[in-house]
C-alpha cells in the first residue's frame, strides 16, 4: 500500500537540483538577469568593485587597524575601462570558482559592507569583459571572462554560456602586490551601463575623486564626528589622449558639504556661545554678529539627538536605536552654491550638481543609493537648499542599492525632515540672503549729481593702456617709507592697486574741491579665480562660493584719510554724511570709531567669509549704516606676518564673551 499523500516529505532546494540540467541553466539565467535589472546606476560598477576591495583589505586587516590596507584605482579613458587592486586577503580556490554564481557570498553579514553575493553576480555578467586576479599563500589565478552580458540578453541561444579562462596578458600593476585580488571591467557591447566613461565628463583624478568620495564606498560616513577611515588609496586617470593623472595615499570620507563649503557655521557653536553670552548677562543676538551672512548651517547628531527631531512611534524609536541611527544636516542660504562646489570645487560639468539638496540614506559605513526628496509639507522650497544624511548601521538595500525598506525610509524622512526644520529656522539671523546675486553687488545707490557727471566722463574719455610690456610684477612697491600724511595714503593705495595687491577696485576720479574725495566701482571680471580667497596665495580674496559671475557696481564714493578718527570727526561736525560714504582707507584706525560703530574685520579668518569685494579689511557698522574700508596698516601686517595679524585681529576686534 502506498502512502498517503499527506505523508510525503521533500525539500524544495535538493527536489529543484534533480531537474533537468537545461531548465536549472534557463533558471540560472532568468535569476541573473533579474538582478542586473536591480542595477540602474552608473555609479553601480564603481561602487560594486571598490565595496568588494574594502571588504577584502578589511578581512585581511582588521576593521579597526587598517595601516596598510590599500586600495588601487586605474580608470582608462581611452580604454574605457576601470581597474581595482586591492591588497587584501584574495580568494582560496573553492570560494574563486565559486563565488560569480548568483547568491553566493563568502563574507560574514555583520562585518561586512555586502554580503547578498549579487555584486559579484552583476560584476561578471553585466558587462562583457571582466579581468580577475587573485593570490595568496594558498591560491593564485589570472582569468578573463568575455560576453557575459550578451549570454543573458540573448534570447536565440546563438551566444555560448561564458566560461573564465586563463588571462593571456599580465599585469605589472598586480604583480606588485605580495597578494590581494584585481577586478577589471573594460565597456562595451550592448546593453552595458554606462556604455562610454565618457559620460561622466570627468577627465583628470581630482574630477573622479570627487565623483568616486559622493557616489561610491570611498565616501566613507562616520557620524557624528566625519572622520575618514584608514584604509588608503590612490587614484590614477588616463583621458583619451593618454595623458595621465594621479591622487596618491587619499583616505577615504564623504564629501560633507560643510568642509567644502566655506563660511559654514556649525549650530552647536552658535548656541553654546549664545549661552555662554546669557549667562554672563550680555545680548545673545550680538554674541554671534561673527557667524552672520555665513553660506550654510549645519549639524551632526547622535541618536539620542536626532530622535528629539521627530515625533516618533515606539516601534519606530526601536528602530532607530537598533539601526544605531545617526544623521548629518546642511542648509545652505542658496542653491546656487551647489553649483559653486560642482563648477569650482569638483570642476564637473556644469548642471550635474554632484552634491545637492536631498535626502542621502547610507548604511554600514557608505552611501546607498540615490539623494530621495525630503518630504517636508512646508517651505517646499528648503528641500533643494538641504543636503541630510541618515546613517543606519546593518540596514540591507535592495539587490541594485536603489532603495531601502519602507519603514527604514520612512523613518529617515521623518528625521530629515526634523533636521530641516531645526537648522533653516536659523537661517534669517545667520545666513545671508539669497538675492540671486552677490549681496549689495547690484545695490543703487543715491548720490548727488557728481557721481552722474563722473560716471558719464568715464564714459566719454575712458583712459587705456594696450602696450603690455609693463605692470609687469617686480614684487616691491615704489614707496619706501610708512605714510605720514593723506596724501602719502592715496600714492600708496594706488600703487596697491596697480600691483595687483588690491584687485578689481576701479578709480573713476579724485577730487579736492568736492565735498567727498573721490568716485569708484567694485568689479569683478575673468578670470573670478584672481579674486578667490586663498588663505596662503590670496587672503586679501573673497570666498569663491560668493563670487557667482563678474560684476561691476554702480559709481560709489571713497575716502582717503590718513587716520580714520578724521573721518569720523567729520561726520560729527555734519561736513559729511556717513549715509554718502561707501568706502574709507586710511593708514590706521584710530579709536574714535568705537564710539559709535562696531568693527567686522575681515582680516580675522572666523569673519572673512563677510568680505564682499576683493582687499576690503573692515566693515563699520553704526545703528543707521555701515562703511566698507581699507585699513593699509591692518593689511601690510596681514600679508606680512599672518600668525601676529591673527591674534591682534582677535584681539582688538573679537567677542570677548
């Protein structure tokens, strides 16, 4: 009698093994092309390769001390093809000719940034050239496998299954290694994404490192203190006409906007000064005039502090706290700055913007992903002027990193959004406006009829030197002595000019009979990086985040003095009007201006993100106005001992809080 079919018993996995061979191929097949279909990414290859040798240095290291742990990055433009090295553990023979198969992973789940075992899948079979090497003590192997991504796009059977076999060429770069693995993929074919490296319109290794620290692994997250890990790596570029570049012994760590962008305040400064200033009984709002018309706000939390952004269920506070949640937040006071960082920093194609508002979710370590809208339901426009990052430490993405599960997402939104909401209700008191041009740039300002008569002789008898054998630099100027009088100010100020010490500050006229002494326009003109800040090559510069587009001003008036206290003593006596007076430069300060006015200086490095204009040391500002002015004394010591123009900087004009 046979027995019931009730009673039968099997396992599914054995029972799908004793199939026919050519099913379990059609199967094999169906599964790999579903998980290239995952991959959407032109980032996808880059990130699948450099995870994979992050992992093997680390298993080879230790994921605490890694001094050693190396990695190699060989990108051939005119190859079209991307090489990793790595130095890490390489492959014994079992798991080497076992590990492209779909679904097989040798790496642990815990210490690992992957360990699905579909990168290597999507590696092998989504593109048609893949190189690999690997030795150690045990094993060592160099193999080719061609045409995989043609096997599974065909559908006539017309293309053999691919097999690796034996590499006819070696390699020079692998053979100095002691052991470690190689990956290469070279692209072509059909169906191969990006077809063309060329897409990315990256040319040189300073543009792939910037793409590669924001898009791939080598962006490593640590939060809340954004250090980078100490793994190495170096960085070499081929461009189609072969000329090479390199960055060498670079420590992977994610691109936080705050460290590219300059004149970023960190909230938790802002208030423990202001606390600071609270308690000593003086006005918190004046306590952090240093921090005002600052470029962005931001913040990196624990846990514990971002949980006090969002309302959250229980279930979802567990989550948080088993994900060991931490975050990063930046507002910046415009969009235009993501520009900046892409056209100047990363020096990328203009428009790819490749840090920019959204919300970033990364997990063990790196970025996943594509940036996702932040969902806010007000100010709609804050979330393309906020670049979040929640971090979840052991949260799995989908086979292709595009997206994670939706209570994992949804409660980085909640955060992001908490996040958004504290650090742009900081913006009116700390960021400058955005105006859609360098502030005060474009201002009119009302003048008397003077101006007008000047600015149309400028026009009528402009003055030009074509021959360009002189202003050559000859780093002296012609003055030989400190000034003594007014007069000895305006030699010595043009001669700044002149040499290039001042740039961009055009005279229109000087007068003695007049009531003001003179006519001029702030300017900005090609090439902007002559006005860029360097705090080295040029400190007398303006942040290049603030230097959008050349400009030229309408006719503004100047002072020359001396000492400032005899402006100052002028506007008292009502012979002129600091409501008039745009610009002021004189030898030294005096102290009659503390009488009436407070002093930014520019000169200090927390302030310089302040200067508007190119040689500018000082702003004054009274109740009513402020005076832009050119203290040369304040600025000779600047070029000429840095360190002792910083501590006097601080300490005459610096919060004593």
């Amino acid at each position: 009698m046979t027995a019931s079919r009730k009673e039968v018993t099997w396992d599914p996995l054995e029972a799908a093994g004793n199939i026919d061979a050519n099913v379990l191929a059609a199967a094999k097949k169906r599964e790999i092309k579903n998980i290239l279909k995952s991959y959407v990414s032109n980032y996808d290859p880059f990130s699948e390769l450099i995870q994979n040798a992050m992992d093997a240095v680390e298993r080879r290291f230790g994921s605490e001390e890694k001094d050693g742990a190396k990695l190699k990055i060989y990108i051939d433009l005119a190859e079209n093809s991307v090489e990793v090295i790595d130095n890490g553990c390489g492959f014994e023979e079992a798991e080497f000719k076992a590990f492209l198969a779909p679904s097989i992973s040798f790496k642990s789940g815990g210490e690992t940034r992957g360990n699905k075992g579909v990168g290597v899948t999507y590696i092998a079979y989504g593109f048609n050239e893949l190189t690999i090497r690997t030795k150690n003590d045990f094993f060592e192997y160099e193999g080719v496998m061609r045409r995989g991504r043609e096997w599974i796009e065909n559908q006539a059977g017309t293309v053999s299954r691919p097999m690796i076999e034996p590499a006819k060429v070696g390699s020079s770069k692998f053979e100095e290694l002691d052991q470690g693995t190689s990956f290469k993929i070279s692209f072509s074919g059909n169906h191969v994404r990006p077809s063309s490296l060329g897409w990315y319109q990256a040319k040189t290794a300073e543009q792939w490192l910037y793409l590669l620290l924001v898009k791939t692994p080598l962006g490593a997250i640590n939060l809340p203190d954004c250090s980078a890990t100490r793994i190495q790596f170096d960085l070499e570029v081929v461009d189609k006409e072969g000329k090479t570049t390199r960055v060498n012994s670079f420590a992977p760590k994610y691109k936080y906007p705050h460290l590219e962008i300059k004149a970023s305040q960190q909230l938790r400064k802002i208030v423990e000064i202001q606390q600071k200033a609270l308690s000593r009984g003086k006005d918190p709002s004046k306590a952090i005039d240093k921090f005002r018309k600052s470029n962005g706000i931001w913040e990196s939390y624990s846990c514990d502090e971002a949980l006090e952004l969002a309302k959250l269920s229980p279930n979802e506070i567990q989550l948080a706290k088993d994900h060991q949640l931490t975050a990063d937040g930046y507002f910046v006071y415009s969009t235009e700055v993501w520009d900046q960082v892409n056209d100047k920093k990363a020096k990328l194609r203009k428009g790819l913007r490749v840090i920019r508002g959204g919300l970033q979710i990364a997990s063990n370590g790196m970025p996943q992903g594509e940036l996702i809208t932040i969902p806010l339901t007000k100010s709609i426009g804050h979330q393309n002027q906020s670049h979040i990052i929640v971090h979840l430490e052991g949260a799995e993405p989908d086979l292709g990193r595009k997206g994670f599960q939706p209570e994992l997402k949804d409660l980085a939104e909640k955060i992001a959004v908490g996040i958004v909401r504290q650090l742009s209700a900081r913006r009116e008191d700390i960021l400058k406006s955005d105006s859609g041009a360098q502030a005060d740039i474009e201002k009119e300002i009302k003048v008397h009829e003077w101006l007008k008569n000047q600015e149309r002789h400028e026009s009528e008898h402009p003055l030009i030197l074509k021959n360009d054998k002189f202003f050559l630099p000859t780093k002296k100027i012609s003055v030989m002595c400190v000034p003594q009088s007014e007069q000895d100010v305006i030699v010595l100020f043009n001669q700044l000019i002149a040499g290039g010490v001042i740039r961009g500050l055009k005279l229109l006229a000087t007068s003695q009979s007049s009531q003001y002494d003179g006519v001029f326009r702030f300017s900005a003109e090609d090439p902007l990086v002559d006005y860029t800040y360097d705090k080295n090559d040029n400190p007398l510069g303006v942040f290049e985040e603030q230097l959008t587009k050349r400009y030229i001003t309408q006719p503004k008036v100047l002072e020359y003095k001396y000492c400032l206290d005899g402006l100052i003593r002028e506007f008292e006596g009502g012979d002129k009007h600091e409501n008039d007076v745009d610009l002021a430069i004189f030898w030294e300060m005096g102290k009659e201006f503390d009488k009436e006015y407070s002093v930014v200086s520019y000169l200090d490095e927390e302030q310089t993100h302040h200067r508007t204009h190119h040689g500018l040391t000082h702003r004054l500002n009274s109740a009513n106005s402020h005076i832009e002015v050119i203290c040369l004394k304040e600025l000779f010591q600047l070029l000429n001992d840095p360190s002792e123009a910083q501590s006097y900087q601080q300490s005459e004009y610096g919060d004593d809080i």
